[in-house]
C-alpha cells in the first residue's frame, strides 16, 4: 500500500518524505479522490484512521496529538484488542503482548 506522504502517483519522487510531511503535502490515495482529498464514500469505516494520520502529521506547534492521546482514541483503542491491556516492556514477565 502506498502511504499518505508518497509521491503522488506518476509524479517524480523529488521530496524525502520528511520534507512532504513538514510542508503538508501528501494526499489520500486509497481513500480520496482523484485529486487526492479525503473521500466519504470510499473511506466508510476509515474515519478514525484519518483523525489519527492527520493528528500525528502536525508539526507539534500545530497542535501534533501526543501518543497518549492517539492510544486512548476510540480507533486505536478498538483496532488494538489484547488481553490484559497493552503494557510496557518489564512489567511482567510474559512480554508477549507489549506495546
């Protein structure tokens, strides 16, 4: 899959990703339209996905969502299913199901 800073389909890769994501120039390619902006009809069930993307692809003064925040959206939350909870690594001894 392609992700929502990649160079545009038949467009030149010139930019690093990191320069498209500081200038905000990235588009939906799965889920938008032909021009690249989010669309409804094609991204039903997506929507939290979105807020998530765009939430972290601010620049911090910008108002960037901090990690906390994004795990406890109800997206995350409900795509992310593990028994006990998530849980940092070392605090049991079963580190199976880390974060």
């Amino acid at each position: 899959g392609r992700l929502p800073f990649d160079a545009p389909p038949g467009k030149p890769d010139r930019s690093r990703n990191t320069h498209r994501i500081a200038r905000r120039d990235w588009m939906w390619c799965r889920f938008g339209d032909e021009d690249g902006e989010w669309d409804d009809a094609r991204s039903l069930g997506f929507e939290g996905g979105r807020e998530v993307v765009e939430g972290l692809l601010k620049k911090v003064r910008m108002g960037r969502k901090a990690l906390d925040v994004v795990a406890e959206m109800k997206w995350v939350k409900e795509g992310i299913r593990v028994e006990g909870g998530l849980r940092v690594s070392g605090e049991d001894e079963n580190d199976e199901a880390l974060l």
